[in-house]
C-alpha cells in the first residue's frame, strides 16, 4: 500500500465534517497519523477517517494541537475528515501521514 504525507491548510466550517482526502486504500492495522495545530485554541476538533462501513472515526482535541495515530479497524476505502464541533470556523494547519 502507498504511503502518503499531505499537508493541510484548511478552514472548517461550523458545526460539520470536512473531507480533506480523496478516497484511499488501507488494510486492517494501517495508522493514520496527524500532526497539526489549529486556532482558536479552545476549539474541539475531531481528527479521522470515514471508513467502509460510513462510520466516522475519530481523535478529539480540545488543546489547540494534535499528534496522535488512529489504527485502522477494517479494509477497504477510507476518505480523512475533520469534524468542527463549534459553532463558529476553525482553521488547521499541519500534516497527515497515511
């Protein structure tokens, strides 16, 4: 399975769940890695995955910065997203390896 690094640049609409990847291939036991910061701080942020089953799985942060591993569960297709869990806009920065 090809391993990708992408950086990310974005600003999360309120309330909702931004697909920032196209979908991909992994297996069972891949990790998906984020390593990013977003501002305002205060924020809560889910950082994942949708998997094939249409679940989305997630790491929150409520600190302002993330640099956490998720492990894939299944394989298949999976497409990454952030969940803005605020009522107003949040932006990211940083990186994703998967």
């Amino acid at each position: 399975i090809l391993r990708v690094s992408g950086r990310l640049n974005y600003s999360l609409p309120a309330d909702g769940i931004t697909l920032i990847t196209q979908p991909f291939s992994a297996a069972k036991g891949d990790t998906i890695k984020y390593d990013c910061t977003y501002t305002p701080k205060s924020a809560s942020v889910d950082f994942g995955f949708i998997a094939p089953d249409g679940l989305f799985y997630s790491l929150n942060s409520t600190s302002g910065s993330i640099n956490k591993s998720i492990e894939v569960s299944q394989t298949g297709q999976f497409t990454l997203a952030i969940r803005n869990n605020e009522s107003y806009a949040v932006t990211v920065t940083g990186t994703v390896k998967y």
